[in-house]
C-alpha cells in the first residue's frame, strides 16, 4: 500500500465509522492498515485499554531462566556518527537530532513470548517481523480534541534525586522545550486552539533490570468538525513524530539518513487505532526485530556529549517484563 492510497482508505473508513487499526513506518514508504471487524492475525496490540486479541495473563516471569544479553555497536562506530551529527548542528543545519543506532540481542524469548510476556501502555507486534513496548504516546483524539505526548529526557530512575536532576538539567530542558515548539507548530497545521496542558512530566518505567525516569510534556488542540473524513490526512500531516526525529524536520531527516546510513522501517514509525471518532496511537520505540536488532537512540544537540548519549542509547534496550 502506497502512502496516498493508505491515507485515502484512512479516509474512507473513517467517514463510514468502520474501525481500523494501522501501522506506519518512518520513512512512510509500507504502511498497513487491517480493519477491526474482520478476522487479524498478521498484527497484535494492546494499547492503554483496547486490545486486538484477548489480554494474556499478568502472571509473573522466573527471571532467572530469562536471558538478554546485549552487545551495542561499539564505541568507535558510534562516535563515527555522533560526531557527524555534531558538525551538522554546528553548521545551523538542525537545532536538534534523534540518533538512532542497533543493538544486537540474544534472548531465550521468542517475539511472541516477549509481546505475550511484556507490560507497556502501549505494545505491539507484527507476526515474524517486530515486538515494540513502546511508553510514548504519539497521539490521542477525543470529543474532537487532539493531544500529542512528546516525551523527551530519560534518567536511571535508581540514582538518588533522579527526577531532580533530570528536570533541572539545562541540556535536557532545552532539547525538551525544543521538541514542545515542534509538536504546538505540527498541531497548528491541522487544528485550533492550541494548548500545553502538561509540560515536563516524569513518570517511572520499569523493565527487566531496573526503572527509567522518563520526561514528558501533553500538547493539545481542537480539530475540525468533519475530522472523522480526514484522518488519513491529519495523521500523515504530523508524520514522523517529532520526538524521533528532530527541528526542523526536513534538513534533520537528510542528516539522520547520512549518519544512520540505513532506513528504520517500522522503529520510530506509529501504530494505532481509530473507532467511534476516538484514536489512540504510539511511536514504535522499545523495538526489537526478527534478526535480534534493537534500534534505541536519544536526541543530540550542540550540548551533547558523546559518552553520555553512548550509554543513554545502551540503556535503553530493554524489555519491560518483571
């Protein structure tokens, strides 16, 4: 399915109040879309309080039969891109870069026993091909109000005053307010009245090793009143999420496709639903493929540093079963 034709169909099944779920890549060059009264069984997920299939039990995992063992890119690879994505910034050709790079994973767990397995607000996974437990929510539509949820700074929640020193940070702050200016002019092309309802929120994750503190902000803004006959169009209008990509946009992208030096496909693209005039959607982070890749990353600025940003993209590959 190319990209017009999904948002025409997104369009059509929004305006017959057919419900449908969707699934689309970052580059947007495969997106997917299943209706959700017909049979599914290519695509699972469980998102805040919908499901696509039954929820699997909650009973706890034995932990120590439970293996993941990581091997990050090494250093000098890293480096190699990270110092590209400085110089580009240095140039004034981006304010603010979400660098991306694979860690490959052994596990004792299969894609379906870590879906089955994992707790997250928002889970999803494509038969033989990925599992996300992604906590960011991309955006939600209710009673015709759109909000989006970047969430932007991540701390070990272990270290003593985490929530402290993680809000306090001047780095952190600024790549924060420049995601939130991002996310308020995206919303602006496609609705009214926008609003920051929530900035800079913490909330605690936990995972298999421990707890992240990850920082948030909630933007929202009034849709139109024939929506429901758009959203194909109000979705791809806002695509790629800010979050995980950067400002602006468009010289950003050119920057992470030469530093990355590969597409992302489905890591960092979106996943959703839309029924009854509601939608609840992810950006795809948390991430891990068929072949043991896991894609994780962390937003680069003039202020960043190397072996900072290093360790932020190792820590978060993880899986949030406990």
């Amino acid at each position: 399915m190319t990209r017009d034709t999904c948002i025409l169909e997104m369009n059509r099944l929004g305006s017959e109040n057919i419900p449908f779920c969707f699934l689309i890549d970052f580059e947007e060059i495969m997106p997917r879309i299943w209706r959700l009264d017909h049979p599914m069984d290519e695509f699972k997920f469980s998102f805040n309080d919908r499901h696509s299939h039954p929820a699997e039990s909650d009973a706890p995992v034995n932990l120590t039969g439970f293996r993941f063992d990581k091997t990050p890119i090494p250093r000098d690879a890293y480096a190699k891109m990270f110092n590209y994505t400085i110089e580009r910034i240095r140039r004034g050709d981006s304010y603010l870069v979400n660098l991306t790079a694979p860690t490959i994973v052994k596990s004792d767990l299969s894609l379906d026993e870590c879906y089955a397995l994992g707790r997250s607000r928002y889970k999803c996974l494509l038969k033989k091909q990925f599992v996300s437990f992604s906590p960011e929510t991309f955006v939600r539509i209710r009673e015709g109000r759109i909000s989006s949820h970047p969430m932007k700074g991540t701390i070990d929640a272990s270290l003593p005053n985490a929530r402290e020193s993680i809000l306090g940070d001047i780095k952190e702050a600024a790549e924060h307010a420049t995601i939130v200016d991002l996310i308020r002019n995206d919303l602006g092309k496609i609705a009214t009245d926008i609003r920051v309802d929530r900035y800079r929120y913490y909330e605690v994750i936990r995972n298999h090793t421990g707890t992240l503190g990850q920082v948030s902000s909630e933007i929202s803004g009034r849709l139109p009143d024939d929506y429901r006959h758009r959203i194909g169009e109000i979705i791809f209008e806002l695509l790629p999420a800010g979050s995980v990509s950067g400002a602006p946009k468009r010289s950003t992208m050119e920057i992470i496709r030469h530093a990355e030096g590969r597409n992302r496909g489905y890591y960092t693209g979106i996943a959703g639903y839309f029924e009854d005039g509601k939608l609840d959607s992810c950006v795809l982070i948390r991430y891990l493929n068929a072949e043991g890749n896991y894609q994780s990353g962390g937003g680069i600025t003039h202020a960043s540093q190397l072996e900072t940003e290093y360790l932020e993209m190792i820590n978060k590959v993880y899986v949030p079963i406990h």
